[in-house]
C-alpha cells in the first residue's frame, strides 16, 4: 500500500489567505508559493503591484487559485474595493516577494496599489518576506522599515543568504515557497491555533551511538514522524522545540532545531528546553544500548576469522526520566504483541498516552509517509486510527493532547 490510500492532508483546510506580490526576479517563486497554500486546502486572494504584473502576469495566477487576483487598482472591471474585500476576509496575509519599496510603503502606512490597500485593509496576521540586492538589504533606510514592522508585530520571514540576480552572493534571497508556506501556517496558528502559546517538545529520528570515528549502532527510524509532529504543532500555535537526529525539510519555519546524535545528548537537549514546557512528544528511535567506549581512531579489521565483541552498555530512559508537569508522549515501534508491548510502557514512562505502530507493516513505521497507529492510555482505553499521512496522524495526537486534564487550555 503507498501514502496515495491516505488523503493528502490539508493544513490550511477553510482558510482564506491574501498573497501580495510586489517587483522582484523572485516573483516566480510567487506562483509556486500560491499553488503550495491551495494545495494545502487555501483558498488564495492575490494582489499585484504594477510592477509585480510585468515579471509575472495576472494571468497566471487567474489560472491557478481559486480566490480573487487583483492588479489594477482602476481596473473599471474588476469588483468595487476589491482590495478592501480581499483585506478584510483574509486570515493572514503574505507578502512575497517583498521589494524595498513595499516594504517603505508598508512601514509609512502608504496604500497606493492593491498590495497596500489590501495590507492596510487587513487587520490579520501580515507576514513580510524580503527579496533584494546585498546592498539594497543592509541600507539603514531599508532596516529601519523592517524593524519598525517587527515592532509592530509583523513576521519577517528571511531573506536567504545566498546568489542574487545580480550576480553577487549576500543576503537578500527570497526564501522558499516551501517557507513562506510555513510561515502563513505559523502566523495562522500563532494567532488563531488551539495550542497557541504553548510550548512543545518533539523528538525525531533515530540516535546514532559512536563505535569509532566512521560508524554507528543505529536504527532505521527517518525522523518524518517527529518532523510531522512539529510541523503540526506549529500550525496549532505551539513553541517547538524539535530535538532530531535527522536534518528537517524546509518547510519547518518557525521551529527551533536542535541537532543531536546520541541518546545522551538527546538528553541533556531535552533537559535545556524542558523547564516551562508542556508537552514532550518522544517521537524519536532512541537506542536502549550504546558501545561502552568510542574509539578514538577507525577500528581496524581483526586477523583473518576472528570475531570481534562489542562491548554495549544501557542508555538512560529519556523519556522516562524526564521530570516535571509536561505532559510525556511515546511512541511505541513493536513487531509483536502490539497493544500489550505498547500499554506496558505507559506507566513505567508516565506517560499521558502511547501512539503504537506495528513497523512490520508496510504502509506503516518507518521511511514510509503514512501511519496507522494506535493511542493507548493508563486506563487501557484503546483508539485505532485508520491508515493516515503522518501530518494527519500527529493532528490526532494533538487533538488528543489537548483534551487531556493535565492540558493548559489556551
Ligand atoms: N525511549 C526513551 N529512551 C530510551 C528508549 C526509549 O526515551 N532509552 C522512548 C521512545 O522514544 C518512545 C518510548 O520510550 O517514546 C518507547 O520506546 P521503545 O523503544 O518502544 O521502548 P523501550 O523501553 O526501549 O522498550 P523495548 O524493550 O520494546 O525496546
């Protein structure tokens, strides 16, 4: 079975986001950022500043969303304060790419295109994401204005470092569409999200214990679950913390990565940004033994025939010792006796509730993009869910976790 069975999940599912483009090289990547919000389930308004339209015309973004496309402020023919409208109903607004002037504009409160007039006309969220020159960047004029718009509460996301359409290499790349897409999500979530100013923890990946300089005892954990756990918090509201192993995909805007390789350094991760927490979501293949010693050179090849022991010593329980009022989250990898192996771990961890997957399956566990997972709880209550993408799967958790009584309510 592929993740094709399970539905694509939908995170912006109902939401109605305004996408401002304004004059860049970068505007290209507009159109990949507005096809990404509607299949995320958006239903996306954008509007385009004069010279935004002669990079990119109207017309392709007409053909590709679903919402309104406004560009000509004195268009006879397009609806009476279409700006006003299209302001008023988002729920958060983008503005991407956003040049030097949009952003002058924005910070002095000038409405003279339909980028403006919509931003002024909004009073959501507004996420700002610059694209320019090196230079253009750094002006003081040019930090002023994003700073005065930090101030006021809106989210600059970026610039990247990197080569720039003139040639020279610096800061002033537009980010991704994948990022910007991350970004509305968190913006929607942090105003409007049911977890909204609550922080989690989320742990990805499997560790990787050191036998010498070059190898590992691992195992075959890809992190994606804890990925889509963090990713899902952030979208409800959440402060994430993600503790990995793994490097995460791009569209993780908005959450702290911490990297990791051992099950002793997930540790002491985890005890630096538990103090406050609420939630720790242990999504992560932690290794129960790790080599007694790393070598410090690669180990060579024994003579001929001869076996070689390696000598395994416990890990520490992260989750289990882990102290405090957050609310603990396991996960359970089992290839037997699911629902006993599973339940057996709630106490013995404290843990609010265990997600227990059988990894013999194909459509489930690791590497692959779907889950079906059980949730157990101390009372031996017993949910299955059906075949899910793993976005899907951790809304679930999450919609769990926060009908907990331990749970702050927002
Ligand atoms: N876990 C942990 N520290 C460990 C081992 C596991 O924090 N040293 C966490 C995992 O992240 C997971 C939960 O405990 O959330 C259950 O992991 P699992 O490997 O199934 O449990 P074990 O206690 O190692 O039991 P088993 O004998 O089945 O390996």
């Amino acid at each position: 079975m592929t993740a094709g069975e399970a539905p694509a999940p939908r995170p912006l599912a109902g939401r109605r986001v305004a996408l401002g483009v304004s004059g860049s090289i970068s505007a290209y990547k507009a159109v990949e950022l507005a096809r990404r919000l509607e299949d995320a389930g958006a239903i996306v308004d954008v509007a385009l500043t004069p010279s935004a339209a002669r990079f990119i015309p109207a017309l392709t973004f007409r053909s590709l969303v679903h919402g309104e496309v406004a560009e000509d402020l004195w268009d006879a023919a397009a609806p009476a304060e279409q700006h006003v409208a299209m302001g008023r109903r988002a729920e958060a607004m983008i503005v991407a790419p956003a040049s030097a002037t949009t952003l002058a504009k924005l910070a002095q409160g000038i409405g003279d295109n339909t980028v403006t007039l919509t931003a002024l006309a909004s009073a959501a969220p507004l996420i700002v994401a610059p694209a320019m020159d090196h230079v253009m960047y750094n002006q003081a004029a040019v930090q002023a204005n994003l700073d005065a718009l930090k101030a006021r509460g809106v989210l600059v996301a970026g610039p990247a470092a990197g080569r720039l359409a003139s040639g020279a290499r610096g800061l002033g790349r537009l980010l991704e569409p994948a990022e910007l897409a991350g970004a509305v999500r968190s913006a929607i979530g942090r105003a409007v999200g049911p977890m909204r100013g609550r922080h989690v923890i989320v742990t990805a990946g499997g560790t990787r214990e050191p036998i010498d300089p070059v190898r590992f005892v691992g195992n075959r954990s890809s992190g994606k679950m804890g990925f889509a756990l963090a990713e899902a918090a952030r979208d409800r509201g959440a402060v994430v913390t993600l503790v990995t192993t793994q490097a995460p995909p791009a569209g993780l805007f908005g959450v702290v990565v911490r990297r990791v390789e051992t099950a002793v350094e997930m540790q002491a991760e985890i005890a630096k940004s538990s103090p406050g927490a609420d939630a720790l979501i242990m999504a992560a293949a932690v290794a129960d033994y790790r080599p007694a010693e790393a070598a410090e050179e690669k180990l060579k090849k024994s003579a001929e025939g001869e076996a070689r022991m390696l000598e395994l010593v416990e890990n520490p329980d992260v989750v289990a010792g882990v102290e405090g009022s957050l609310l603990k989250v396991g996960f359970a990898a089992e290839t037997s006796d699911l629902i006993a192996n599973a339940q057996a771990k709630i106490a013995k961890k404290s843990l609010v509730f265990i997600a227990a997957n059988d990894v013999s399956q194909e459509d489930a566990g690791f590497a692959v993009e779907t889950n079906r997972i059980v949730l157990l709880d101390a009372a031996g209550g017993v949910e299955r869910l059906p075949l899910l993408h793993k976005y899907d799967a951790a809304a679930a958790i999450y919609e769990r976790l926060v009908g907990e009584p331990g749970w702050r309510a927002v």
